[in-house]
C-alpha cells in the first residue's frame, strides 16, 4: 500500500541479487518519498530484504542527487547564472533559495535591484567553487589512502617522535617552575586541584569577555556538510549487521559510511577502557580533553599563574592522527569494531575521529539515543538541516523518544546527592569563585525542597526514615514547583550552570576519592560524617563477603547529582507537556520523583523540521496511527507530507496459518480478561488447548503470556493438576530466563533439544518455549524453521491501565487529540494500540524467510473482533481463520503440519 507520491520513471537500483517484486516497489516508494521531501512510513516484515531494500533505494537516490547537483554546479561554473534567471537552481541550498526568493524594498531602482542580483550571483558561483575545491581535496586524500596503506603508520611513527619530545620538554618545565607558584590558600593532595570547580562564567559574560570559544581552531577545521542519510536503529548488534549488508550491497566500495557510537563502544585507550563503567569512561575522556586545553592555554599565556597540578592528556586525542583516521573511515566501508582496531593501529581516537568524518560522510549509521536526544546530537556534531534520516526498527520509536525524556529520581539519590555537594562546599569552600558558591547553594536548596515535598527531612537517613503519607500524587509541573516551593529559582540558569560547569563530575570525582579508604589523617574528622553516610546507604549484605577488590580496579559508580541534572532538565519542559509523579513509599530511601512525558512530539518537532525527508521503517508498524497522530501532526508535519508504505510477505500464501480460537477443547469460551484469566478452569482450558498442539505441531512451540506474574501462576497452576507433566511428555518446557545474560543458554539448550528429537523421532517431537510478551524474547530473537513451527498467544497482553501514568497519557490524548467518527476516543485507542503492538511483534518472531513456515493460534475469542483484526500486519490478516469451536481448528492445524513437513 502506498499513497501520495508522484511516479519517477526508469529509476535503476543496483541489487545483489534479483530484488523480490514486494522489493522493487519498497525502493521505488523510498526514491519518490526522498526525492519529494516527504515523511514516509515503511513497514516490511522481517524476512522480505528490508535492510537491503534500504540501503539500495535511499543511496540510488543520493547517487543521483550528487549527479544532479555536480550538473548544476557545471553549468552555473562554465556559465554562470543568467542575468533573467528569477528562481535559484533547484539543488541549491535553502539559505540560498531564501536569498534569491526575497524581493527587494517596494519603489527600489531597478539598477540597485541588479547590481544587487549580479553580487548575490557572483558570490553563488565563488561559493560553488570554493566547494569543488573541498571536494577535490577530499577525493585526492581518499584515494592516496586507498593506494597507499601505510600514510597512517608512517605518520604514526612521526608522531609518536613528537609526543616524546613534547614529553621531556613537558618534564623539563615541570622541574624548572617546581616551587616558584604563589602561595596556596590551602594545601591539597596530589591530584585533588582537578576538583575544584573552575570560575564559572554566564553565556551572556562569555560573550562578552570573549570573542571566541574554547575550541574556535577545532571549528576552523570542520568541513561543510555534504547531503547524506542518517540511519539509526536501537542496538549496537542491529547497527553493526546493517553495515555488513552495505559492504555486501553494490554500494559497499564506494559509499562514505561512518559508525557513530559511545565512548565505552570506541575508546582505545586501555587506561581508559579499564574503568569499566560508562560514567567513568566519560568522566576521564572528558578531563583528558580539558587538561589538552588547558596546556595549549597555559601555553598562549604569558603572565605567572598559580602552579596546578598536571593532568594526563589523552595520547590518542590528536588533531593530525585524527584527520589521517578520520579519511581511513572514509575510505572504506567499516562496522564499530573495525573502526576501533584501525584506531589502535593508527593511534588515533575512534571516538572524535568518526565526528571528524561526518561533514563528509553520506552515510552516517548511528544508535536511537544519538539522534533523539538534541543534546546528544549537537554535542556529536550532527547537522540535520537538509538531510535525510532513516529510522529502522521503529515500531517502540514512541515509547524511545518518552523514555529518553522522562526522568525518575529516588529519596535516596536527592539525599546523598545532598551530603555530597554539602561535604564539597565545605571542603573546597576558600576555593570556590563566589557565583559557584552561589549556584551550590541553590542546588543545595531545591535539593531539600525536593525531599521535603515528599514528606521527608534532608538531615536524617532516609533508609530508616519513615513517611507520615504513602501513595501516588500526580502534580502538573507548575503545580509542582509552587508546592515545592522553588517557583522562584531560575531552574534554566541552574540547568546550565550544572552543564556548564561539570559540577556533576566533580563531585563524581570527589566522592570517588573520599567514598572509600581515606588516604589521610588529616581529612578523616573532616570527612567521617560524608563517610558514614555513604555507607549508609549501601544496601546490607547478608551473603557472604565478596573476595577484595584489587586496588585500580573500577568501583560501581554512585552519581546522584547527575540523576538530579536530568530531573531539574525535565522541569523546564512546558507544562502542559509533562507530569510530575510523587511515589511515597514507606520509607524515604524507596520514594521517588518522577518526571513523565506526555508529549513525545516536542522533542521529534526538530527531527522533523529540519530534515529533508525521513523515514520511519520496520518490520511490525501496525497500528500506524500512532506515529501519524501522537508524533508527526503532533510534531507540525502536514497530512499531506506522509506517505505510508506496506508490503506482503515473501512467502507463499499458504505457508502461514493464523487461526483465531474462540472457545477450547470442553467448549469454555476463551475470554482471558483480567478478570477471568487466574480462574482455574480458563487456566485449564489453555493447558489442554497446548497439550492437543504439542502433539499435531512438530518441532518448537512459543507460548507467549501476557506478563511474567501470570506465566508464573499458570505454571504453577499446571504443574499442581499434573498438565505440566502431560505436556513435558511431547515437548521439553523451557522458560525465559530472569536474567537478560542467561538468555543467549537458553536458546541454544532449546534449539539443541529440538534438533536431537528431529533426529531421534522418539516420542518427544520437539520443546516448548514459554516467554512473555514485550519480555527478553518478544524482540530481536529469531525462531525460524523448526525453532518456531507454531506461536501460541494466550489472551490480549493489554497493559495496566490502573497504572497512574498511563492514566494521564490517556487523558492527555483525550483533551489534546480529536476524537475520529466512529473510532474509539483517542486515549482508549492509545490502550488497543499498545497491546496489538505488542501482540505484532511477538507473532513475527516465526516466519523469518521465504521458504519457513509456522501456524499461529491466538487464545482469545477478543481476537475475532473487527477492530482487532484490522491493526494486525495485513500477510498475517489477509490469512486469518476465525474457528469458534477446537475441533475444526485442530484439525485443520494438523492438516497444514503434515503436509508442510512433507513438503520441506
């Protein structure tokens, strides 16, 4: 299904292989909604070649795009623009066309108007050349590197020579001003000058003081940005499999592709990577790059300043082996551990090196959080004025986007956060600049308030402090801060000082050094009281002790301010936009803060604003309501701009089998409400329908639940009537693990198990998988083959509407969105939506490619409803038989087992 796009004509995609039709018309769609700047919606079942499909439409587009705008640049070079031309060249940039497109002061001479065309020209044509000159540049230094692999380790060599003269010219330094710095107001401990938070200076006094920033030389080097696509999905795994289908595809040797990922993902510097957690990983790639600043500072400076202890720089952190790494990536095609190992060879850091690569990239595949986060993106350098963003994997984009926003902070957390930044304004007090102190005292503040507010006192433990009040409040964000009273603080001034000043990372760094064995005598009344408190709060240990750390080894991190920078950031959201949850609990330490967002679109608004197109794709969209009202309307995007897309599946018709049961063996109607599902006899009934599969359905069964509390009453429940038995003795029963690591075991004990029953033709014919639905193996887990010959939904997996946030959104969708003639109101269509979502992507974990096949049985007469049935994906709708009775519908499952399993 399409809809909305003009047909392109003779479009040619290169392909590895003879593209499906479903293919052909998904790149072709792609091409039309890229080339007219629209917003489309693609959903392709896994197994139709989505990535593929992807990857060959939108970079047949840029291919062509590049050749376009190179022939138009040809022409206005050799030419120039002619003097009657009135409207700019299509390719041309929006600030150009905005230039061109202004008319002139009403009565302006026409000769003023001209001169002021032809300058406006010339300058077009001066730009346009200086640009073919950077991408001359470019293209020569790429190809010096593809027919020269060894510029980066001769470049190495002499830059690992100059590091070590800059070293001992370093120690010389440090030996000639040892003792000739000015008196200290107080003496601290090697190592301790690093925390102490620096003067702070406003926005407004910067540019005042200043006329540049930090890094005005970094900015001096940075490219213009190239047209390109930016591709994200949620995973490292899913993110580094997509760059494996381009290095296949036709485009593999020549695309400019960069992988964008974390530090902890791309540091080389084992110092570093050591640290183990990513906060630390941060915290110290961050203090290399200022302690590189500093020097080159220090440098600058002429007149004496007070000695400071020195840091290590980062050696890996070096602007001429970056930009040698930074064309290694352009080079050629490579995933993120790729990207690492050529870094370790050139000595050169992953991490900015990709950054330095995106101006020129045209193909910049990056995770979820990297570009939904405006924060994130900015500080990555990513630009996405023009460009065009492609979103995979989106079917959970909603709740991506409301959970990278929303924010919950503990009782515990606001107190420690408290007795730490208290514990460092007394120790660092004669130190501190009068506007850091201020700003500590304001945090300092609003963190008392905040506890206060939950009905909890900031001065006593809150493990052991009791509340006078539990239960859940809901507040509006005004009504917050005045009941909070600190509705007269300028919260988007405490935000940004925390950004700016890093306060969050000192006191990361000063509750690091203090948090454990105190090194002197000297500090231990001082600091005793911050110490008890911070075992305090520990959890007590009633196992056995843990063997002793080794000294160097990475502690758990603990940074409560930082979970409070991002609570503080929430409450400058609009109020109508978000909610503030108070949880009271029994005690202090279990209450909570939490900051909830009703309105995803205000973060997507700019993602949609600024790009050029974008695509949200995926396997399992359905509903796509959602993302048309809750997120693009919401986000300004016009009706008319979006263009949705479904394709059918690649096998055969025949080769899926999705039944509806309304009633089971005895007749008992099939209805698991919340109401009726713990029932005993609804509880049978599912276990005698499993047992009558178990034994027509070869190879493994997956029975999803609607939630791990019921999968584990069921069991019981069936392990107590000996159903449980009958069942073990057709298929081994294996359940999804608590433990996110033990999950990778499991698959593969039930995938050995199901493959020695094929061989062994015993009685046993396979296992029995029991998972829950949006549980470990709901998403990302493929049970193709023998691994999933049949799916089994027991009841509708609806989420709990008594919960108090879901309460809210449902309200908030029921005044902000209108309601549609003959629909439900938007709120209860938020509930449906959430559970066949849900239900889609747990049915799709079956039919994986064109030659699999699987049945699927869905336990709840519900399911037989119209509205229902029309947010299934429409290759398993078409299909679906609706049997009201178990007879007729074991029967005909039997019948399409056997002959399947003939046929393969």
């Amino acid at each position: 299904m399409a809809d909305g796009t003009q047909k392109i004509p003779d479009i040619q995609f290169p392909f590895p292989f003879t593209p499906y039709s479903i293919q052909k018309d998904f790149m072709t769609e792609l091409y039309q909604v890229l080339e007219a700047g629209k917003i489309g919606i693609f959903e392709s079942p896994t197994g139709t070649g989505k990535s593929l499909s992807l990857i060959c439409g939108a970079l047949s587009w840029l291919r062509d795009f590049e050749e376009k705008k190179r022939q138009e640049e040809a022409r206005l070079l050799e030419t120039g623009p002619s003097r009657d031309e009135k409207d700019p060249p299509p390719l041309l940039s929006a600030s150009c066309r905005e230039t061109a497109d202004t008319p002139g002061p009403a009565g302006e001479l026409d000769w003023v108007t001209q001169f002021v065309q032809k300058k406006e020209e010339r300058d077009l044509v001066d730009r346009l050349k200086e640009e073919q000159i950077r991408r001359r540049k470019r293209e020569e230094r790429l190809q010096r590197i593809h027919h020269n692999s060894q510029l980066t380790y001769a470049a190495k060599r002499l830059k690992q020579e100059e590091e070590e003269t800059e070293s001992l010219l370093r120690l010389s330094r440090e030996m000639l001003a040892a003792g000739t710095g000015a008196e200290q107001p107080e003496q601290l401990e090697s190592g301790e000058e690093e925390l102490v938070l620096a003067e702070y200076e406003s926005d407004e006094e910067r540019r005042t003081a200043r006329g540049h920033s930090v890094d005005e030389d970094e900015d001096d080097l940075e490219e213009e940005h190239v047209t390109k696509i930016y591709y994200c999905s949620r995973t490292h795994s899913q993110l580094s499999q997509f760059v494996h289908e381009v290095q296949k595809s036709p485009f593999g040797k020549d695309v400019r592709l960069v992988s964008l990922g974390s530090r902890q993902n791309l540091c080389v510097n084992e110092d570093v990577r050591s640290l183990g957690s990513v906060q630390l990983i941060n915290d110290r790639c961050v203090d290399m790059q200022r302690s590189k600043h500093e020097k080159r500072d220090e440098a600058e400076e002429e007149k004496p300043k007070r000695r400071r202890q020195k840091r290590a720089s980062c050696p890996f952190y070096n602007h001429e082996q970056m930009h040698l790494l930074r064309d290694e990536i352009l080079a050629e095609v490579k995933d993120i551990e790729q990207l690492v190992a050529v870094g370790n060879k050139a000595r050169a850091c992953p991490y900015y090196g990709s950054r330095f690569a995106i101006p020129a990239a045209q193909l910049v595949v990056l995770p979820y959080q990297m570009l939904l986060h405006a924060a994130t993106r900015q500080a990555a350098g990513i630009r996405l004025q023009g460009q065009v963003v492609i979103i995979d994997e989106a079917h959970n984009l909603i709740d991506t986007i409301t959970g990278i926003h929303s924010v919950e902070v503990s009782g515990s957390q606001l107190c420690q956060a408290h007795s730490q930044l208290l514990q460092y304004m007394e120790r660092y007090r004669k130190r501190l600049q009068a506007k850091n102190l201020m700003y500590i005292k304001q945090i300092l503040y609003v963190l008392e308030k905040f506890v206060a507010v939950l009905g909890g006192n900031i001065n006593q433990n809150p493990s052991t402090q009791s509340l006078p009040q539990t239960g859940t409040e809901l507040k509006t964000i005004n009504d917050f801060l005045f009941q909070s009273q600190i509705d007269n603080i300028n919260l988007f001034k405490v935000q940004r000082y925390c950004e700016k000043s890093m306060v969050s990372r000192k006191l990361f760094g000063f509750t690091e050094r203090y948090g454990a064995v105190l090194s002197s005598s000297r500090e231990r009344p001082r600091l005793a009281g911050f110490q008890q408190f911070l075992q305090s709060l520990q959890p007590e240990v009633t196992e056995a002790p843990a063997a002793p750390v080794d000294e160097g080894q990475a502690r758990a991190p603990t940074s409560p301010l930082m979970h409070v920078e991002g609570f503080l950031a929430a409450l400058t959201t609009a109020n109508q936009d978000g909610r503030v949850i108070l949880s009271r609990q029994d005690t202090l330490s279990q209450s909570s803060l939490k900051f909830l967002l009703l309105n995803p679109a205000v973060h997507f608004a700019q993602v949609v604003k600024e790009c050029r197109a974008l695509v949200i794709a995926g396997g399992t969209l359905q509903p796509v309501s959602d993302f048309r009202e809750q997120l693009l309307a919401c986000a300004g995007a016009e009706a008319e701009r979006v263009v949705e897309f479904s394709c059918g599946h690649v096998i055969p018709p025949d080769n899926i089998l999705p039944i509806v049961l309304c009633s089971g063996v005895s007749g008992q109607p099939l209805e698991f409400t919340f109401q009726h599902r713990e029932l005993p006899q609804m509880m049978d009934e599912a276990g005698r329908i499993l047992c009558n599969l178990c034994n027509v359905v070869p190879g493994g069964v997956v029975c999803f639940f609607p939630s791990y509390e019921y999968q584990r009453r069921v069991h019981a429940h069936w392990e107590k009537s000996g159903l449980l038995g009958r069942l073990a003795a057709r298929k081994k029963i294996f359940q999804e693990p608590k433990s996110a690591n033990q999950v990778e075991q499991v698959l593969t004990e039930y995938s050995k198990c199901i493959e020695r029953c094929g061989q062994a033709k015993g009685r046993v014919t396979g296992a029995l998988l029991f998972s829950v639905v949006g549980g470990k193996m709901s998403e990302g887990i493929n049970f193709s083959d023998n691994l999933g010959r049949c799916v089994v939904m027991v009841g509708m997996p609806y989420p709990n509407v008594r919960s108090p946030e879901l309460q809210e959104k449902m309200a908030y969708l029921d005044q902000t969105l209108p309601r549609r003639p003959g629909t439900a109101p938007p709120g209860r269509a938020l509930v449906e939506n959430l559970c066949m979502k849900a239900v889609n992507q747990s049915i799709g974990r079956a039919i994986r490619h064109q030659r699999d096949f699987a049945s699927i049985v869905l336990l709840d007469q519900r399911y037989a409803r119209r509205p229902v049935l029309a947010k299934l994906p429409a290759w398993i709708r078409d299909r679906v038989e609706v049997t009201a009775s178990f007879g007729p519908a074991v029967a005909t499952l039997q019948k399409f087992h056997r002959e399947k399993s003939a046929s393969s």
